[in-house]
C-alpha cells in the first residue's frame, strides 16, 4: 500500500495539472494576488462557485497556462490534500452534472493508482540514467497525455488487472490465438507478404502452434489466425462470441508464442523475445484518455498498401529523407453477426476483435540509434533534471543546438507533409517517434494510419485511399494541436523549470527554423492556400479536449468524441519572433 505522503504528492500534482490545464481550456480563470510580469513566479488565487478558495505559486506560460507548484497548493489557507476535493469544489466551473462527475472520480481513482506506481518507479532512476535506455524501457518511466486530467483511467480494468497490464508494470505478456473462418474477416496485407510470414514474426517457435491446428482438424486455407489480450479473450471474447465458438467459426487454440511488453498507448506491444519483429496492435475495450480502445475495421483492408505509398512518396522527397514510416504490414478484423446488423451501435461493440501488424523502431534502428516517443521528452526526474536536457548534455550539444536538431529533422518534415501534399498526421506524443542517434534528433518515425491520417479536401496525394478529408485549416491542427500544443507547449515549460532555457527562446528556435524552411522552399509561402497553413501567423484557434468528457460524459455512443473550440490563442512562435527583432 501507498504511504500517506505518496498519496498526497500524487494528488497535488493531480490539481496542479488541473489548475494548468483548466486554465488553458477557460474553464477557470485564477488571479494573481501581486503587481508583476506573470512569467515569473508569484501568488494566484481561485475562488470559485461553491466559496472554496485555492492558493499556489505559479507562472504564466506564452499559452496562457499556468504552471503551478504541486507544493503551494492551499484549500481555504491550509494545504490541500485531495484532488478529488478540487473537482468537487469546481463542479460548477466544469459543468459536470452529478453522475458525470461520480464517474469522472471513478476514473480518477484509477489514474491515482497507476500514478502512485509511476511515483515509485522514477525514485529509482535519474534522467541521465534513461538515456541510456532503449524507448520502450523509457516509456515505462513516464506520467502519460500531458493535456488530459485523467490520462490513465483505464475504466474496465480492476487493480489486479492494472498490476499485470499496465505499461508501468513492465510485466511480459503472452497472447492468446484463435483460428477465426477468413469469411468472417476483413483482412489486409503487405503484397510481399504471406500469411505465414506474419505468423513467423510472432512465434518463434510454431511447434506446439501447429499441433494444435492438427489436434483441432484446421485448415489453414479457411482460417485466419488472431492473437488476443488474455484480458480481452476473457472479458469480451469468450462471450460475446460466443455463437461462434459454439459453431466453429472461432476456435480457441491456446497461448503460444513470443514474449510482448505493452507500450504506453496499453494496446500497442513490442516483441521481447526477438526485438525488431513487428509490433502488435490489439483491442483492449477499456475507457482510456479520450476513447474505448478497441480496433475499427474501416482502414484494416488499405494499411498495407497506404503505408507502402506514404514510404514511396517519402523516399521521392529530398525534405522527407529522415523520415522513415513504420508501415503497417498486416491487419485483420473480425466481424461479430449480431452487432454489426445494428446501425447506430456504440462503435465499442464493432471494434472487439482484430490486430495490427506494424513495423517497430526497432527493425530500423542502426548501430548507435535509438527511438523515443516525442513525449518522452518533458519527462522530469524527481530531482527536476529534464530528460531533453540530458539528452542534449549526452549528445554534446546546447539546448539551443538540440532543439535545432529536432524542429529540422521533426517538425520541419511534418510541416512540409501538410504544406506540399496536404498530409495531415495527428502529431501527438505517442504518434511521432524521434530517431536519435548519439543522442541527437536525426529522424522522425511516422506511424499509426488508422484513422490519424488525414488529407486536406483539396489534396491529390495519396489518391485511391479512403481517408477522412479537412480543409486545410483544420487539418494544420494536426501539427498545431497535435504537436505544438500538445508536445511542445509541455517541453518549453519544462526546459524554462529544469534547465533554466527561456521558453521565448525555444519558440525564436522554432521560428527561426520555419523561416529558414520557406526561404530554401519559396514556393510554399506563394502557395495560394499558404495563409491557412502559416504557422507565423498572429493568433490560431484553441482546441479543448476535458471539455468534452464534461460535456459528454460516459455514455456509449456510435461515434469517437470529438473536441471543441475555445477563444483564439496568440501564437508564441509569431510572439517570439516579434521579440527578438524589436
């Protein structure tokens, strides 16, 4: 069991986020109690509706958040101990009916209990010490979707369940297979790939695997062969399809195989037993951050082949050289016969069984490289040592000269998807993976094209493919929300805490970059859609993403939640650059 001052270090940091976050999204509006330039620490207080009074220490980022000292933290003048206390008292601020609210504390609850592990964990290592790990071991260190209050909610799962599954956890797992009648399947698959070549990267050894397919009298010309989350298999599987066991459509053949661990997105893993073989994606119909994870069947059929064109299209583009995309090789997805008759169910109930096969860093990693995920890169030791800064006195570079590295070789390439060939990826921490080596940016990993690859609606690349299409001012969100806010809002704070590096100047890094970009590239700022795309400009919208459980709750629904607008925010690169030229 946790100690009391475990407890109580998790909550605060639970309502300093909230403070920061709330304030981000307008929902609350605290005050500064002195005279002063806000980007400097000072006092702020928040009264809200129900008269409780909250005090801290905080400074006021170029985002309008406030970054708060978990230890300041009072509730009506004596130190505040509960972050479901705060919730409570913001009920009216948050717009949270009762039941809303009483599910929100549930999920709470479990994010408490996976922080108090992750607490636990980094105690036991420095930011100097995960440079030298690999990513998937980094992942293991870190406190999850910075955005969202309750990133770790996993509703579904018990505390036994979190123990053995939870990417903090570390602990290997061991899928179970079933032989699924391919008639029941959408499937897709890499051209130069059989079957059995994907069933090769998964068992090392297909000896107990191919006596079972005997002892049950089964074809592998009729059946495709799905590995399932032991959670999902004993959870869901066994009984909602239970009509198909019954009848031989699906059959049970035991646990076979390699050794996976979980990557920080839960339903995402990585081969342990022989790294560099391909990543497996499965359902685990669990409420996690924004949505019930399972695996839609709409993009299953296209993976392959959509990844197969976006690395052609790369490979043609001197800009697009560092950027390398883990193709999705294979995917199948396993119809249920009741639900999929039902229009408008909720999307959990057709999205229960399938897999992904996808490439992992690790296949393309050369001798001295390693790849993180970019939201590793906020990532604080309990001594306050950033782990960017780390890396950067690991690569023998500054920060400045770090972070040169990274806008070039990150998000220039990102950009430059959007602005030539109106390919938008939704660019948060878990979807862009940073090449490094010697510590140094030196690509980027594209990956998950299942519904987070996007085209502006007046786009000719990547044509054939069925993917949702967003007007060009809508779609620069992918890298504006997606990345810079998301991500990098997070890591300029961070290095202005941990390392003393002016968050003003981290965006004049970024600025500087993208001016040198369109000054080599003219042709892209004489684009005549290039003012709905320019990441110079004055002010751009803000997207909320808490609102929306507030708003919505935790009802089933047909759709994936989608977020909502708030008042324009002014754009720290612009501000940045206006700065450095008075």
């Amino acid at each position: 069991m946790s100690s009391q001052a475990d407890w109580k270090n998790i909550n605060l940091q639970m309502i300093a986020k909230s403070l920061q976050e709330l304030t981000y999204e307008q929902v609350i509006s605290p005050v500064a109690t002195t005279t002063r330039d806000e980007s400097v620490v000072g006092p702020y207080e928040l009264t809200l509706a129900n008269q409780a009074v909250y005090k801290f220490n905080a400074w006021r980022g170029l985002w309008t958040d406030l970054k708060v000292d978990p230890a300041s933290i009072t509730r009506n003048g004596v130190p505040a101990e509960s972050a479901g206390q705060f919730f409570i008292d913001s009920q009216k601020e948050t717009g949270m009916d009762d039941i809303i609210l009483a599910n929100f504390l549930e999920e709470m609850h479990n994010t408490l209990y996976a922080d108090l592990r992750v607490l636990e964990l980094n105690r036991r290592v420095s930011s100097d010490d995960m440079t030298k790990f690999s990513g998937e071991k980094v992942q293991t260190f870190l406190k999850g979707h910075p955005k969202i209050l309750l990133n770790k909610g996993r509703i579904g799962w018990s505390a036994a369940d979190q123990d053995l599954y939870g990417p903090e956890n570390a602990k290997p797992v061991q899928f179970y297979w079933l032989a699924v009648r391919k008639t029941q399947t959408l499937e897709g698959l890499d051209a130069r790939l059989s079957w059995d070549d994907v069933l090769n990267e998964c068992l090392s050894d297909k000896t107990a695997f191919e006596k079972e397919l005997a002892a049950k009298n089964i074809a592998k010309t009729e059946y495709h062969f799905v590995p399932v989350h032991p959670w999902q298999w004993d959870r869901y599987i066994k009984i909602q399809y239970g009509t198909d066991l019954a009848c031989g459509h699906i059959h049970l053949l035991g646990a076979f195989g390699d050794e996976y661990l979980p990557q920080i997105s839960l339903r995402t893993f990585s081969n342990i037993t022989r790294p560099g073989k391909l990543d497996i994606k499965l359902p685990i119909t669990i409420l996690n951050t924004s949505a019930i994870r399972g695996i839609p069947g709409k993009y299953m059929q296209q993976g392959p082949s959509l990844s197969t064109a976006l690395t052609e299209l790369c490979q043609k583009d001197d800009i697009l050289q560092g950027v390398t995309v883990l193709e999705e090789k294979a995917g199948l997805s396993v119809s249920h016969g009741l639900y999929s008759q039902i229009g408008q169910a909720p999307y959990r109930y057709n999205e229960l069984l399938g897999v992904l096969w996808r490439q992992s860093s690790d296949f393309h990693l050369a001798e001295g490289e390693t790849a993180i995920i970019a939201g590793s890169l906020f990532h604080r030791d309990t001594m306050g040592k950033s782990l960017l800064g780390a890396y950067a006195k690991a690569s023998g570079l500054d920060i400045g000269q770090w972070l040169s590295q990274y806008f070039e070789k990150v998000f220039i390439p990102l950009y430059h998807l959007q602005a030539r060939y109106g390919i938008g990826l939704v660019a948060h921490g878990q979807n862009v993976v940073i090449r490094l080596k010697n510590s140094t940016p030196v690509g980027v990993f594209l990956k998950d094209f299942q519904g987070d690859l996007r085209l502006s609606d007046d786009s000719g690349s990547l044509s054939g493919f069925d993917l949702t299409r967003l007007p060009r001012h809508y779609l620069i969100h992918d890298l504006l929300t997606g990345h810079l806010v998301t991500v990098l809002r997070f890591i300029s704070e961070t290095l202005q805490e941990c390392d003393t590096y002016p968050e003003i100047e981290f965006y004049a890094v970024l600025g500087r970059t993208l001016e040198s970009y369109l000054a080599k590239n003219p042709e892209i700022r004489a684009l005549n859609y290039f003012g709905k795309i320019d990441l110079l400009q004055n002010t751009f919208h803000r997207v909320l993403v808490n609102k929306v459980r507030f708003k919505i709750g935790y009802a089933d629904s047909a759709e994936r939640p989608l977020p909502i607008l708030g008042e324009d925010l002014k754009n720290p690169v612009a501000l940045a650059l206006k700065k450095g030229r008075v």
